[in-house]
C-alpha cells in the first residue's frame, strides 16, 4: 500500500479566521457590541488546532446514536448539550431551533446573497460595512457568521442561512436549544465522517498502488476532542510541570500544548501504528463539575476562575458500581471493625447473595447503600449472636432475658423453626421465621436458636419502650413532670411559619440595597447590562435595588425573577403542585374579553410552559396582574374548581380568567370548563397597611395558599421578607449570573 505523510481527511474549522475577523477588521464600537450578544463568547475563541490523528481516533471511537465514546473496557464519555454549552458557551433554551425553508424570507436571505450563494468573504463584508449603531444587523450577521466559521460549518465556505429563521427576532435568540441543535449537527458529521473513512479504507486495499485521496469534512469535530481531553486522568510524574486551564468556556482556553501532551501520555505505544491511543481511561470526574454556571449575557460576567491543577487531583472517588465493590468498601470502613465469625460464614454467603438479588433489581447508589448496610448489620448481628452463644446459658422451653418471657417450642432438627416466635406480643413473621431457621441448621442445636430468639425480642422490646415513652397517652400520665398545654382553636387560620436571616444575608442587603453601589453614566441609548439571570428572565441592579429598598415598589422584571424561581422551585413537589405565569402572559391577558383572540404568543407561552412545566397538571394556577401600579394574585383552584383572588387593599376583578378559559378552549389540554368556576373570595386572609407592600404580598400569598385555606402573616414580616428576597435572588445557585462580579464591573 502506497504511504504517505498526509493526513486522510480535511477539518475545516475556522475559529483562527474568525478570531483574526473580529480582532482586525471590525471596530471597537462593533466589537462592544457584539459582546453583549448570546454568541460573544465565540469572538474571543482560542486560536488552536487539534492534532488529524487524535481527532480521527476519538470521532471513529464515538457511537453517534448514542452520542458516546466507547473503547474496550474503559468507562464512556456521554456527549451531552451541556457540554456544549461548557465548550462555547451558547445558548440552551427549550425551544427546538427554526430553520428556514427555501422559499421562506427571500428578501432576507438575499441580503446575505452575492449572486446565488452567500459567501462567508461576503458576509465579513457586510459585517464590517454596517453602521457601527445597528445593534440587530451586527448581531445577526455575527451570529451567521460564527455558524459558518465554528458551530454548523461545511466544506464550501458558505452560510447557512437556513438558521435565519431563528434570528428573526433577535431579543428571543436566547430561547432556542442552540446546544441540543449544535450537538445533533455534531454527530450527523460523526456519522459521516466514519462512513468516509470507511469507503476510503476499502478504496485503498483493493487499490493498493492508488495514491491516498483526501476527503473533506466540516462540523464542530474538535470540541469533542475538546472534551475527550478534559475527561483523561493524567498522572502527576507525566504532566511534566504543564498546566491545565480547565476555565469555561472551554474553546477560550484550550490551547496546542493540551493536545500534544494528552497525545504523548494517552498514546498507546504497545503497539506498531503510531494513531492508536486510549491508553488513559476517562477520569472519574470531570475537572469542571464544580465551577460554576455560566452566563450567557454578557460573556465578561460570572466567568467561572481558572482552575490550574490537572484533572486527576482532589477528585472524588467514583460510586462503587457491582455488589463486590460495595462489600469491599462496607468491609473496609470503620462501620465493620470485626470480620464474621467462623461458624457463621455459610449463613451470611447465603443470605447476602439472597439479598443481593432482590436489590440488584434496581442499580443505583441508593441500592447499591443498602446492599452494604444489609451486609454490614448482618454481620454484627451474626457475631453478637455468636458471643453470646459462649457466655449465657440456655434452657430449652422458657428462657428469660431482661425481664421478658419467650415462649420457645421444642425444635425438630429436620422441620426447622416452622411454628414462628413469639416476642413479647409482637406476631410471628416469616422472614424472621426463615432466618432463625436457618440458624438453627447453620449452628447445629436449639442452644444459640434460644439465643438469637433473645436478642432479636430484646431489640423488639426496646423499639417498644421508645415508642412507649416518646407517645403522648395515658401511659405518660405517670410522669410527674407535665405542663398545661394551650388548647388549639381550631377556627383560627393557621400562621406561616417565618424564616429568620442570618448574618450573610443582612449584609448583603445592607451592602448592595441599603447602601446602593455606584455604576457608570450610561450614554443616551444605553441599558444597564444584566446582574440577574434566572431562566430566560433577566434584571438589572437599578431595578433590584429599586425594588428591594425598604418602601420600595415591585418592579415586574424582579417579580418576573421570582416567578421563574417560584417555578423551579415548585417543579417537582410531590405535594400541592403550584404553576405561576410570568407577567408577560399575565399582559398577554389583560384584555376586554369581548376582543380577546388568542395570539400566536399567547399560545406559544402556554405550550411552552405545558411542555416544560406540565402546568396542566397544576393544583393551582397563579397570575400576577398589575392594576393602576398595585400587584393582585388572581387564582384557578383546580382543586376546588373555583377562582380565588387575593387583593392585599381591595376586593377586584379581573379579564384575565375569562381570556385563559378562551385560551384554553381552543388549546384542549385542560378538559376542564374554567369558565364555568365561581369566584369564592376567602374570609380571611392578610392585607397590607402600607401603599407600597403590594408585590410582596402577592408573593406570601403564592407560597401559603394551599388551596383550601390561607396561612396568616403579618405586615412585620415584610421588611425581612424584602432581605430574603433579596439574597434569594443575588445568590447562586438561584441566579445564573455572579451578581457582586458584574456590579462590580459597572463600576465608574
């Protein structure tokens, strides 16, 4: 076979070009820009290159329907969306990405268009010719151009301008799946990619005489690789004083040298073919796990700190995965300090492997934890059994421990303990019944039966003493020691339950609301940038501040923050399950009835949110409705089937229920006649004494509401419910965005 120093394929990935675009022909205004946009991460993208060999070995290891990588016996590296997110820092929304037709938005596309096609050369030319003030076309068109130059690139240096579709509306970029999108794309062209290689292999061994003919390929290929790296386990003695930058996102701080060395240490040199490499199994845990999430908006904040240690040190040990090594580490911690006894050993192999099956039925941690207790009580309770099989002594017939009687027949050797046990008036069972059993044929004699028998009532008696003095009946009456209880008026509301603030959270408030944080002069026309982010909802400190101060109005954006983290927090309750609407569907609403047509947004929203949130399925459905600048809870009790509306001031009414029931109609999901329910306004709930409290009330009204019966608070709780709030919402995990970072960055 003819060889050749060439490698068999060609990546085209063009992040050098477009880092080298953005650096050196695009204005500093254009490139401000472009850094508050979902995709300004992509502008700063590490010029590197990934070795053909490395790549050519993780993309033909990779099973693209299962979206993993696979080699022997090593563990698999799952590709997930999140990794994508982790490599370039797109945007990872819920809805499926637009794609445009051919016949879709012509005159949009031929913006893009120089003739037939649309170039990438021409598209930088758009790009640097625009006016340095149209924020959507530099958008867009960087966006267009970071698809072809890194995420959905081809062979052809064109752009894919089917992905205008979802760039229509450039405030909603942020809501596609971009990261599912990107990663789908990724192993159609790992699928591709193989199928070449595979006609090219047979090509050349037929034609052996043939000079290698290259094929070429497009795709976002490296980030694999990317990742692939970052899961090696490298040893210390090998790494050779090179340092790892695990910072996200990753395509920032990859470099060349991450490469060539992975290549030199994971490189299987037992072995004549130079591309052959697997040596090193995947790391128990990634080296970014723990950093935290990054925020889209903009790329400067909440970037995580560079984590400079190779992958391998301080990470965890992995969960034992068979029952061999969950009895090897039961066995090796300090719970068992003594092995089983001698005689016992045949009992516990057997009821171990007993146990191990039932339990082996569902492979997870949690099973796999009580595979090795079961193993571990087992064997305390075996030795304890043969302890004091050595020191008591036993009669046949009645035996008396502790002051207890025990009924204990005559034994048959052969029938076993078939008649049962009975433990100080506790019924017999059968479980206990097979254990004991088993004793007496695995000990040879009623002796150490009588024993165990003893032990296990012993501990059946003390349950019952516990229980016993822990009950509040007739048998504590004996007790000298009794306070007078007050009696419990039943027709009173119960009260809401008060969180105190610690420390952290006081200060906080102090530093960032009390004592509001100077930011630049903005220019006319600017926006403050966002120091809130917690699902698609963003806010900034002007208006979190504003609204948390002592006396201070709700803005909609932070009840808008709050809502979505009402949200997730409620996303998987198992008791009342509670939905709020965001004030934009709330808006959506708020029309005469007699007008009301559901639009495509409004239906769209609610879609949404059945599919995320399966809001259908709600006990109670909130909305938040502004009226005449004062916040009202209006809400569906699906359980009840009526409507509740809270107004800390005021009794109101409201269009918004009668629109939803006129949305939901036409939807079908509900089956319900929201129409037909009664509005029932409660007796008693709190109202507020102030004139600007409103929004917080709204908000204790959606946590104590059950449904049935409102749970009370007073007015004095408000101002430290306005701290929890507020550490609430500026703490992570809740808000995506490390809010004293970007505060601090808007400094003057």
């Amino acid at each position: 076979m003819a060889t050749s120093s060439k490698p068999p394929f060609l990546i085209r990935f063009g992040g050098k070009r477009l880092r080298k675009f953005v650096d050196n022909e695009l204005s500093a205004a254009k490139r401000d820009v472009i850094a508050t946009s979902c995709f300004a991460d992509l502008a700063r993208i590490s010029r590197f290159h990934v070795p053909e060999e490395l790549l050519e070995w993780v993309v033909m290891n990779i099973d693209p329907k299962l979206r993993e990588y696979r080699h022997k016996v090593s563990k698999p590296i799952v590709f997930t969306r999140d990794m994508m997110m982790k490599v370039f820092n797109v945007p990872s929304g819920d809805k499926p990405v637009e794609r445009l037709k051919n016949t879709d938005h012509t005159e949009l596309r031929n913006m893009y268009r120089d003739g037939e096609r649309a170039p990438i050369a021409y598209l930088e030319k758009l790009l640097h010719d625009c006016a340095d003030d149209d924020v959507v076309m530099i958008n867009r068109s960087f966006a267009l151009l970071a698809f072809a130059s890194v995420l959905f690139l081809g062979t052809n240096n064109m752009v894919p301008l089917d992905y205008l579709g979802s760039l229509l509306d450039m405030d909603r970029v942020r809501e596609y799946a971009w990261d599912e999108t990107i990663l789908a794309y990724c192993m159609d062209q790992v699928a591709e990619f193989q199928e070449k290689r595979r006609l090219q292999k047979e090509f050349m061994k037929q034609n052996p005489s043939e000079r290698l003919k290259q094929f070429s390929i497009g795709s976002c290929l490296p980030a694999l690789v990317i990742f692939y790296v970052d899961n090696l386990d490298f040893p210390v003695e090998q790494v050779h004083g090179h340092v790892f930058d695990y910072s996200l996102p990753r395509a920032l701080h990859v470099c060349n040298a991450d490469f060539e060395l992975a290549m030199a240490i994971d490189r299987n040199k037992k072995t004549l073919e130079l591309s052959v490499f697997g040596k090193r199994h995947p790391a128990p845990q990634l080296p970014h796990v723990a950093q935290s999430h990054i925020a889209p908006n903009p790329p400067h904040v909440a970037q995580a700190q560079p984590v400079l240690q190779p992958p391998h040190v301080a990470q965890a040990q992995p969960a034992p995965q068979t029952f061999a090594e969950v009895d090897a580490s039961v066995n090796g911690s300090e719970a068992f300090v003594e092995p089983v006894p001698t005689e016992f050993n045949a009992l516990y192999e057997k009821h171990k492997a007993m146990f191990k099956r039932e339990v082996n039925a569902a492979l997870s941690p949690f099973g796999l934890m009580v595979q090795g207790i079961q193993c571990n009580w087992m064997a305390l309770l075996l030795k304890d059994v043969s302890d004091a099989s050595r020191n008591d002594s036993v009669q046949e017939g009645t035996n008396e421990s502790n002051g207890i009687n025990f009924d204990v027949p005559n034994l048959d050797p052969e029938a076993g303990f078939r008649a049962g046990v009975s433990m100080g008036g506790v019924g017999s069972s059968p479980a206990a019944a097979a254990i004991i059993e088993e004793a007496s044929v695995g000990i040879g004699g009623a002796n150490n039966l009588d024993v165990a028998s003893d032990l296990i009532a012993a501990e059946f008696h003390q349950v019952e003493k516990t229980i016993d003095e822990l009950t509040s009946g007739p048998s504590t009456h004996k007790k000298r020691t009794r306070h007078k209880r007050v009696a419990v008026d039943f027709d009173s509301s119960p009260k809401m339950k008060k969180v105190k603030v610690n420390a952290d959270a006081d200060a906080l408030y102090t530093k960032y609301v009390l004592h509001k944080q100077k930011t630049k002069k903005l220019k006319e026309g600017e926006s403050h940038s966002p120091c809130f982010k917690i699902g698609g909802f963003f806010s900034s400190y002007e208006n979190w501040q504003a609204s948390l101060r002592p006396r201070g109005d709700l803005d909609n954006e932070v009840m808008a923050l709050y809502i979505e983290h009402f949200n997730l927090s409620h996303k998987s309750s198992r008791k009342c399950k509670k939905y709020a609407f965001s004030c934009l569907m709330s808006d959506l609403l708020s029309v005469n009835p007699a007008r009301f047509l559901p639009s495509i947004n409004c239906l769209r929203e609610f879609n949404r949110v059945c599919d995320d949130f399966k809001a259908h399925k709600s006990d109670l459905l909130y909305f938040t409705i502004v009226k005449d600048h004062h916040w009202i809870l209006c809400t569906i009790n699906m359980l009840h089937k009526k409507i509740n509306i809270f107004d800390s001031m005021k009794s109101s009414k409201t269009s918004e229920i009668a629109n939803f029931a006129t949305l939901v109609k036409q939807t079908k999901i509900i089956k319900l006649d929201i129409a037909s329910f009664p509005c029932v306004n409660l007796d008693e709930y709190p109202h507020q004494k102030t004139n600007f409290d409103c929004g917080f009330f709204v908000i204790l009204y959606m946590e104590n509401f059950d449904g049935n019966i409102m749970k009370m608070f007073g007015q004095d709780y408000i101002p430290i419910f306005r701290k929890i709030v507020a550490a609430t919402l500026f703490n992570k995990p809740t808000n995506e965005i490390d809010a004293a970072v970007a505060i601090a960055e808007q400094a003057p």
